[in-house]
C-alpha cells in the first residue's frame, strides 16, 4: 500500500474477530517494524508477544486490581491528568467513541463496561508488550526510540490486514503484566499493543479520529528570507 494513504487509513481497532493470528505474520511485522529509527541506533526495545493463556490472566489480573481501586501502577513516571488543548482532544476523541457505540453520558454501566474493555486489551487475541532496559532511565530519547517503533508495528499490521490499537489502559498493572508475561526485573514496561483482525461490524472501529489544521502546530522559520535571496 502506498505510504500516505497507509498512515492516514489506519486507525485504532477496538472490537477484534475471534481469529487467531499467525505467529509467521507477527514475526514478519517485528521484522519490519525493526527498522524504526532510533537514538544511536541503541534499538533500545524489547517486544513480549502474548497470546493464550497468560493473555488472559493479565486481561484478569488487570481488570480485578483496576475494579478493586488497586492505584495504577507504572514503571515510569506519568502525567496523571491532561490540560487545556490536550484535555479537549482527550474528550473528544471519547464522545466520538461513544456516540458509535450508543453509550449515553449519563449510563455509568455502559461506560463502566466501556472502560473494562480497555482493561482487557479489547479482548483482542494478540498483544506485544513493549519494555526497554531499567539502566536507561532517565528514558525519554528510549521511551521516544519505542513510540516510533510502535507506529511502525501498527503500520506494518495494517498493511497487512490486522488491526492495532496502542493502550496503556491494558497494563495499568505492570506487575500483574510482569508476572504473566514473564516480563525480567531489569525492564520497564512501556506500553502493549493489543492485535488481531478487526470486526468490521464492531461500530467503535467506525470511529475516525481527526487532527488539528497543520498551520496550528508548525512553524516555519527562515523560508521567506531563503525565497528572497
Ligand atoms: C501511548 C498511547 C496509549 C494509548 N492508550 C489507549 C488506551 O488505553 N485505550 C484506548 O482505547 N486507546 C488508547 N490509545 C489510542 C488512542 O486513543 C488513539 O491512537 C488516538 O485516539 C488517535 O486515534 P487513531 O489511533 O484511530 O488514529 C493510545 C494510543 C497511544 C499512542
């Protein structure tokens, strides 16, 4: 597929078939996704790819610890609460997703079952857990390094005909998600990607989410000067 129209079709899938996926497809994806750049080359990324059973013991583990009120547990510090621009675009790309799905503001069971699902991955039948080594730490450029490594994960699926969605929500318990996943003591958990073939039928994979008008986030410095010399 064409790159531009790639980037600007895929987006997050949130309802999955109950369809495995082949091993071989996520090994061809890794094998793509790999050639991300990043700080130094360092390659500073591991990836856990899970499936099965210890699937659904984080999916279980998670949603009990987040049910119970158990605080979400990191590895890294987080922003807690977004501001401003970012706290509209959070919301919006929320109504967005429950206005698909028919879920009122006022209905608290729904939302609730809404949020459970995130807890679970979406019950999707794959997910790539994404850690770095703890030494790294102060890990932004790392933490950078993996953000670009997972948008050619998704984009290498989508080529391919499985949809993604990056989630912190399916390991807000990284210790449930360590233990089952098997993950060593010397890594941060970074983020997972939840992966299988999307349920075209499923009205939240609908949802397009949009972007602000590019003259609100570029600048263009010196362009005028180089046009007049
Ligand atoms: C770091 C990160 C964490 C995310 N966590 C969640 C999540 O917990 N639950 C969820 O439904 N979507 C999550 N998303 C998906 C975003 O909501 C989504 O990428 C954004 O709304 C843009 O939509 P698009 O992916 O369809 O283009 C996450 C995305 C990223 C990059």
């Amino acid at each position: 597929m064409e790159f531009s129209k790639l980037i600007q079709e895929r987006k997050s899938i949130r309802g999955y078939l109950n369809k495995p996926v082949p091993r071989e497809l996520i090994e061809e994806i890794i094998e793509v996704a790999k050639w991300a750049p990043s700080s130094m080359n360092t390659q500073p990324w591991h990836v856990y790819v899970v499936t099965g059973e210890p699937l659904d013991r984080i999916r279980q583990g998670n949603s009990n610890n987040m049910m119970q009120g158990v605080p979400p547990k990191r590895d890294f510090p987080m922003k807690e609460q977004y501001e401003g621009v970012h706290r509209k675009r959070q919301i919006d790309i929320a109504v967005q997703l429950f206005d698909a799905m028919g879920i009122a503001r006022d209905d608290k069971v729904q939302r609730t079952d809404w949020v459970m699902r995130g807890f679970r991955q979406f019950d999707a039948p794959v997910s790539l857990v994404l850690t770095y080594d703890k030494y790294l730490e102060p890990a932004a450029i790392s933490q950078f390094d993996l953000g670009a490594f997972s948008h050619a994960i998704v984009l290498a699926a989508w080529e391919r005909g499985l949809g993604c969605v990056i989630n912190g929500q399916g390991i807000m318990q990284s210790s449930v998600v360590r233990e089952h996943a098997g993950i060593a003591d010397d890594q941060n958990i970074m983020i997972c990607i939840a992966m299988g073939y999307p349920d075209h039928d499923f009205v939240a994979n609908q949802v397009k989410s949009v972007r602000e008008p590019t003259d609100g986030f570029v600048r263009y410095v010196g362009f005028e000067s180089s046009v007049q010399a």
